[in-house]
C-alpha cells in the first residue's frame, strides 16, 4: 500500500469549507483513495473514494490532482458533528475481503 | 439505513475472565471484520472472516482470540483469558461482495472493554 501523509491537526470555522488534504506521491497507476473518519468513540464512518477523476457524494468532495499524488477532502459547510479524526488510505482495491489500515489521520476541529 | 450493531456497549471483566462481544453485521454482506483500538492509539485490524473461516489474521490475535458464525446473522469475538492490555474499544465491521465498493466497510459503535 502507498504511504500517504497527512496534517496532525486543523481548525475549521463552522460553516465554512474544510479542506482536508493528503499526500500519497508513491501512489501506483491502480491504487484507489480512500476518506474514512472516526468521530469521538464512535467507530470509523466510510466517507468517498476515487481513482482520478474528482468525486462528490452526500457527505463530501474529493479532488485529486492530475499527477495523483496529492488529494483533497472537502467538506463544503463544515458543522460541528463533523469534528473528528480523518483517514485518507491508499489501496487497491479488489473483490473479497480487504482490511482497513488506519494511519494517525488529520484531527479536524470544526470551532462554533 | 441498515447498520452493524455490538453488543454490550461496555464490558467490564476480571483478569483472566473469558468474554464474548457480539456483533450483528449488515443482513447481505459477506465479509466481516474485528478491529480494537486502546485508548489514544490507532484503530488496529484484528482479523477478517468470510465463508465460516478466517481469511487473515494479524499479529494481534493470538491463540487467546476466537471468532465465530454462530447462526445466520451474529459474529462473535471470544477472548480466553483476558489480559489487562486487552482493555480497548472493539469494532465490528462488514461490508459485501462488490469490487470497487469492497473497501467500503460499515462499522459497528463498538464495545468498550475494560479489564481490571
């Protein structure tokens, strides 16, 4: 799996875009990005993933650069249920059972 | 929205006591997962089950561990004799049979284990 790097922490005012970023520069051709989260002793929360085309659901953004070695999260009106630690995981995926290795991730404050 | 389900939410035991912690995954997945996490630290992977048997196991889960299927819908995690580390969150997770889909896991509240 490619290492990915991120921020220890980050502060986000409510309401207002958080942009969460992750570095994965020795991402292979066929490694997915993958955001999960963990709110305060609650369990991990499956956010989005892509490969390289940006992608948008419910719950956020995913932007990724050309060169993918660089991704972003965005979540466009940050509230303050959305404080929590952030996973950006690097992967490929396949059928069948797949563990989920978790990384410290960026711990992201969302501030009333 | 279906969800994973544990219980108890908090387990509290003796050294040495044997504990069972439940989990009902998401009625049509197939693959399901135990991940711990001690206090402050990483949400470490545990071990992964599909089709009544373990498909991987990490250095963790030694012989004290055991899991199991007992009826269409409950996995449990067994362990022997806790130790005092064993004192973590425990988090059941599952998630289908999908290829691109197949990293996408659902994961329980989890059971707080408390070993004293």
């Amino acid at each position: 799996d490619a290492k990915t790097t991120q921020p220890t922490s980050m502060d986000c005012a409510e309401g207002r875009a958080a942009n969460l970023p992750c570095n994965h520069s020795t991402i292979s051709g066929n490694e997915y990005v993958y955001w999960y989260r963990q709110i305060h002793s609650q369990g991990p929360q499956y956010i989005i993933h892509g490969l390289k085309n940006n992608e948008t659901n419910e719950m956020a953004s995913l932007i990724i650069t050309e060169d993918r070695k660089s991704s972003t999260l965005i979540l466009p009106h940050a509230t303050l249920r959305d404080t929590a630690v952030y996973y950006c995981i690097v992967r490929v995926p396949s059928g069948g059972y797949q563990k989920v290795t978790f990384g410290t991730g960026t711990k992201l404050q969302v501030i009333p | 929205e279906p969800e994973v389900t544990q219980t108890p939410s908090h387990q509290v035991t003796q050294m040495g006591q044997e504990v069972i912690l439940r989990c009902v995954p998401i009625s049509n997945h197939l693959y399901f997962y135990w991940y711990r996490q001690i206090l402050g630290q990483k949400v470490e992977f545990l071990v992964s089950f599909y089709n009544n048997e373990i498909s991987e196991k990490s250095e963790i889960f030694d012989d004290q561990f055991s899991v199991e299927r007992p009826d269409g819908s409950n996995f449990t995690l067994k362990i022997r004799s806790t130790k005092l580390e064993d004192s973590a969150m425990y988090f059941c997770a599952s998630s289908d049979l999908g290829l691109q889909s197949s990293y996408e896991q659902y994961f329980g509240p989890g059971t707080r284990l408390t070993v004293t």
